[in-house]
C-alpha cells in the first residue's frame, strides 16, 4: 500500500542521457552525505539499460570507493558470469574500473537457485540496513526490482525467491519490500515511451509494486519526457 506521508517527487528530464547524468550525480551527493555521515555508503543497484549508462558515468567519479558498499535489488537465476546478470553489467560498465574492495561487492548468488539464493542473501542484507541509497526501475509491467504485480510477496520479507516471473528467466531473486523501503533515499529511473502506461498507472493509484517502495522519506522518480508525456 502506498504511504501518503512519504511522498513520490518527480523529476523530467530530457532524456535516458540527461537521467542517467542526473542519476549519478544524485549518486555521488548521497555517497558524499552517507560517508561523512557514518564512514560508509551502503547503496543497492538496479539493472537496465538507464542505470547502465549512469555506472558507465561513475566509473571516472572522484570518491573514496573504500567506504562503498555495493548490492543488489534483484538478480537472475544465470551462472555467475552471464552476461545477462545484473551484477555482471555493474561489473564490466562500473566496478572493475574502480578500486572497490571486492569484501565490499556483495552480488546475489543467484547461481545457487532461488531458494538458496535468497536465503542466503537475507543474512546479508539482514546486516546492512538501513541502506542509504536503493535505485529502482519500471518495468513496462509496472514491476520493480523482480517483484511482479499480480504475484504474492509477503511484505515483511526481506529477500524473496522468484519462482515464476513472468519474463525470463523465470527463477530470479528479489528484496523485498520491507528491506527495498528501509533506506534514506528511493531513486527510480524511468525512460522510454515504453513505460508511459506503466507511469500513468502509478500516478493514477494503481496497485503496483514499484508504488509500495517509498523508502523513509519518500522516492525520488528521475524520468525522461517520453516516459512522462
């Protein structure tokens, strides 16, 4: 259920390119704030192609990736090298051109199955929240991470076995809410005509799992004109 307390703010930009650059931006200020915060910045990682090209921008960012804790919002059940997992894409565009501690990469093991995935991956988050920064997408759907709508996710859990997604692959793993909304700050990005039904369902009040993640203080939506048209 959506919380009207917690607001969704809404930021158009021209396009995917000029989202991106405003994802990475927003990045590296909630990367800056969380590390002199409390030494660390502990963010979870979205896949697609919009995010790609903002990891793309990070990997020349000036920070001190020491105090960078990476994870991820969801991943498919692929071998660990797959070209198609979330946590290779932040590889190759991002983290191995960086100087990441690999201790402080903490990619699903989706490789295992979902079942075993997940609950292995409950003892990692279980130790990391409250995250600082969560980055989502949408999907055309009006799914976010790998949480579909019409499917059940017991909302006090924290990471979620996908048995049957309804695009491949269908075995994938998921935070779920409870974990997704115990963050300081929700950055969706959303770009393409594509994702237009999607936005305008969510804007309208529907039922959607990416309207349910709304962090501690509201969610920050960085979308292009094509998708808010």
């Amino acid at each position: 259920m959506t919380d009207s307390s917690k607001p969704t703010r809404w930021h158009t930009h021209p396009d995917a390119d000029a989202v991106a650059t405003a994802a990475a931006n927003r990045i590296l200020q909630s990367a800056t704030d969380a590390i002199a915060r409390s030494g660390q910045f502990r963010i979870v990682l979205a896949g697609g192609r919009t995010p790609e090209k903002a990891y793309r921008l990070l990997a020349d960012a000036d920070t001190d990736w020491r105090c960078w804790e990476i994870y991820y919002g969801d991943e498919r059940c692929l071998p660990a090298d797959h070209e198609e997992r979330n946590s290779v894409m932040a590889r190759e565009a991002w983290l191995d051109h960086v100087p990441l501690p690999p201790e402080r990469h903490h990619p699903i093991p989706a490789e295992c199955g979902a079942r075993q995935a997940a609950q292995s991956y409950r003892d990692t988050i279980a130790t990391a929240l409250p995250f600082d920064l969560v980055l989502l997408g949408i999907g055309e759907d009006g799914h976010t991470a790998s949480l579909f709508p019409g499917q059940s996710h017991p909302p006090a859990e924290l990471v979620h076995p996908v048995h049957q997604a309804p695009k491949p692959p269908p075995e994938r793993v998921s935070l779920g809410e409870r974990a997704l909304n115990d963050s300081r700050e929700i950055l969706v990005l959303v770009t393409g005509a594509g994702k237009r039904k999607a936005v305008q369902a969510w804007k309208q009040g529907d039922a959607l799992p990416v309207s349910r993640i709304h962090g501690l203080h509201g969610a920050d939506v960085l979308i292009d004109t094509a998708a808010a048209q």
